[in-house]
C-alpha cells in the first residue's frame, strides 16, 4: 500500500503531462510511424516503471536519510525525478527513440522536458508518501 499510490499516481501524472505535450502541444503523437495503440501501451508501462524507479530511490533517500521529510522534502523529490530524467533521456537518446532530430537545439528541449516531466513524477511520489504518512497517522489516532 505504501508504494503502490505514489507509484501509479506518478506514472499516470507523468503520462497524462507527456500525452500533453507531444500529443496537444506539439502535435508529434499524430507523425509517429507506429500504430498509436501500439504507442500508448509502451509508453504507459515505460511510465509504469520510471515510477516505480523515482518511487524506490526516493524511499531509498528517506531510509538513507539523504532526502529529510522535515526539510524541502517535495523539492528533493522533484530533484531526484529530474536526475532520473536526464538518465531516461540518455537511454532514449543512445536508442535513438525520438520525436525531434539530433540537432542540439532539439537535444537540449528534449532533455530539459524530459527532466522536468520526471520532476512532477518526483513532486507527485511525495505527495504520495506524504499521503500515506498522513492516513497512517490518522489511523493511529483513530486506535488509541
């Protein structure tokens, strides 16, 4: 239960915010050479699983006390989001599975998106433990 809210939460925010944006914004979803059925389940279970990745490295974070819940605790999710994003980014970039070209004005739109999209994973991942921490909480007063 602890992890399964800020992970499908995020993944499903993370999606919702990349649909957007290739899908209405920039209107890429509509050049793609794969079916868009094919398109949207790949992308939901890639999402499935940065998810679950920013979900565990920020428990890993609090369990290592390098992410503190007292002290910016939504910031440093978001920073943790975003370091995951430049990493996603490098794998699709060595792949080659891209909307936009090579060209570096395109690489630098990409990996700036790419981080920030993943940083509203990490925003929505501690919302999430925030969340629980709240109804455990709640539950406790409840008992006594």
């Amino acid at each position: 239960r602890r992890i399964f809210l800020p992970w499908f939460s995020s993944a499903a925010v993370m999606f919702a915010v990349s649909y957007l944006w290739h899908g209405v914004a920039l209107s890429d979803i509509n050049e793609m050479r794969m079916a868009l059925d094919k398109y949207l389940v790949i992308t939901a279970v890639a999402y499935l699983v940065i998810g679950l990745a920013i979900s565990l490295a920020v428990r890993f974070g609090l369990l290592r006390d390098w992410i503190s819940l007292k002290r910016g605790f939504p910031m440093a999710s978001m920073l943790v989001g975003a370091i995951i994003g430049f990493f996603v980014y490098l794998l699709v970039f060595v792949l080659g599975v891209s909307f936009a070209g090579r060209e570096l004005q395109h690489v630098v739109v990409d990996v700036l998106w790419q981080m920030f999209e993943q940083s509203i994973g990490g925003l929505v991942v501690s919302l999430g433990i925030i969340h629980g921490l709240h109804r455990n909480f709640m539950e406790a007063e409840h008992a006594r």
